[in-house]
C-alpha cells in the first residue's frame, strides 16, 4: 500500500466514524510524515463545512495557531513530561474549531518513560474527539503499551537524489546549497577568525535569502544529527558526500549547534542586524 493509499484509507476511516483515537507512523521520513499528518487533519475536519472555514482551517494549520492542533517538538535529547501536562492541560477542555482536537508526538521516540505513562491517560482511556499521531523512525523504542494502543502505519519515502533527502524544489538548491556548503567549511574550521573575516560575504545577502540560506543549513545538520543517532540514510553516496561535509559526529554537539542556528535565523526574523547575526552564530559555535 502506498502512503497516498494508506492516508486515503485513514481519511475514509474517520468519514465513517470508524477511526481509531490513535495513530503511530513509522517512517523513514519523519517530518515529511509530519507534512502528510498535517494534510490528514486538514481532511478529517473539513467534511461538511464551507468553503471558507476551510480556508482559515488549512491557513491555521499552516501557520501553527490552530487551536485545536498541538505538536510536541524537541531538539533535545528527551521529551519531557512537563510538555505532557502542558498537553494534558491543552486538552482538558472540548475542541474550540475543529471537529477533532489531535496533538502530534514528533519522534516519539524521544519520549521519556514518565512522559509515556503519562500519555496513557489519553490511551486507555480515549475520549470522544480526540486523535493521537506519534511519529518515529525507530518504533522499538517507543514504550511497548503505547505501541499496543495505537493502529500502526509504515510510511516509506523514497530519498532518490539530494533534492529528496533534503526536501526542495530544485530552484531552491540552485539558489542556495552551493553557498550554504560553503558556510559548512567556514563553521568547520575552528579558527574564530577565519569565520569572522567570512561575515560579509553570508551577511551580504538579503534577509529572506539569509533566512533561506540558514534554513537548509538548519536542515542539512538535523540530517546529519539523525544519521548518527539513528544510522538513517547513510545507503547512498549522495547523502554520504552530504552527511561527510559536517565534520562533527558528537550528537550533543550536533544539537548544540542546531539551536545555534535556529538562534540566528530568529535574530534574521526579529530584524537583528545581518552582520550582527552572523558574528553572533560564528561566536557560539562549538
């Protein structure tokens, strides 16, 4: 079955009032998964509604302020049970917008021991209208009794060239990666002065290009961070030539210096000084 099949299938579940209240994706894609989650809440909350609901409903989703969708998230080593509370408080009340009110565990896998059991209140006892999507690369370490509760689906992608893996149109490789793998040797060199004399030429671009360029720099290191957390998609010469630019293998570093970056592509957002930005992200780099 392919993964249009299986979302279609998901879909038609909840259009018949047969769908399960809990769906575990395992994937060789994770946030590419995320994406086709986020079109399944979409579909499962538009049945029967008007044209323009559905319009604020996908421009919602889209931009994140959809109150009725949460997504837990991290880039550290764990998801806390802190951010379980904070769901479980999210959720204690009845969907403000949407037919269902669902909540996203992105790598799922990250989840603590105390955070899964904490999450079984929503599993063992279901409530109406409320819809579980835990999304992995790596099932086995999802705790047995949440894998039990869920209705599982594999979703498969292919990751056939370097636009693929990365994710992005070809204009935007064009545009951008030949100057980003070139900001990867400027950040592998460990002489801060080598990095600052390089200011200008990163800082001369405009900022919705700084912001571009960064982007995918973002990209490329959560790449490699997973390559060697998890040993993904190291079975092409493509992303093994992309994964050997980083020169750093220490996944603590790697998450260290992906906070770095998204560091400065907020300081690029809030306006901060182009240069300013840059000179900040070379200081911090480790």
């Amino acid at each position: 079955m392919t993964n249009k099949d299986t979302i279609n299938v998901i879909i038609k579940s909840f259009h018949e009032k047969k769908n399960s209240h809990a769906f575990l994706f395992n994937t060789n894609n994770v946030e590419k998964t995320y994406k086709d989650v986020l079109e399944i809440i979409k579909e499962i909350n538009s049945e029967g509604k008007s044209a323009e609901f559905i319009e604020k409903l996908n421009r919602t989703i889209d931009d994140n302020t959809n109150p009725d969708v949460y997504t837990i998230k991290t880039d550290k080593r764990e998801i806390l049970v802190d951010e379980i509370y904070d769901l479980l408080d999210r959720f204690s009340t009845t969907a403000f917008m949407n037919s269902y009110k669902t909540y996203i565990i992105y790598d799922a896998d990250k989840l603590s021991e105390s955070s899964s059991n904490k999450l079984l209140k929503f599993l063992e006892e279901p409530e109406e209208n409320i819809v579980g999507f835990y999304l992995t690369a790596v099932p086995n370490k999802i705790l047995s009794t949440i894998r039990s509760r869920c209705e599982i689906f594999n979703f498969e992608y292919n990751n056939n060239n370097i636009l693929d893996l990365l994710d992005i149109t070809e204009e935007y490789y064009n545009n951008y990666y030949d100057i980003t793998t070139y900001l990867i040797n400027i950040l592998n060199d460990n002489t801060k002065y080598k990095k600052m004399i390089n200011t200008k030429k990163i800082s001369s671009y405009d900022r919705n290009q700084m912001e571009s360029i960064l982007m995918l720099l973002k990209k490329i290191y959560e790449l490699k961070f997973d390559n060697v957390l998890n040993n993904s998609n190291n079975n092409a010469e493509y992303a093994i030539n992309l994964f050997n630019l980083i020169d750093e293998n220490n996944i603590y570093k790697l998450s260290n210096r992906i906070k770095i970056i998204n560091d400065a592509i907020i300081d690029v957002r809030c306006n901060v000084n182009r240069d300013l930005s840059i000179n900040k992200m070379f200081i911090k780099w480790e």
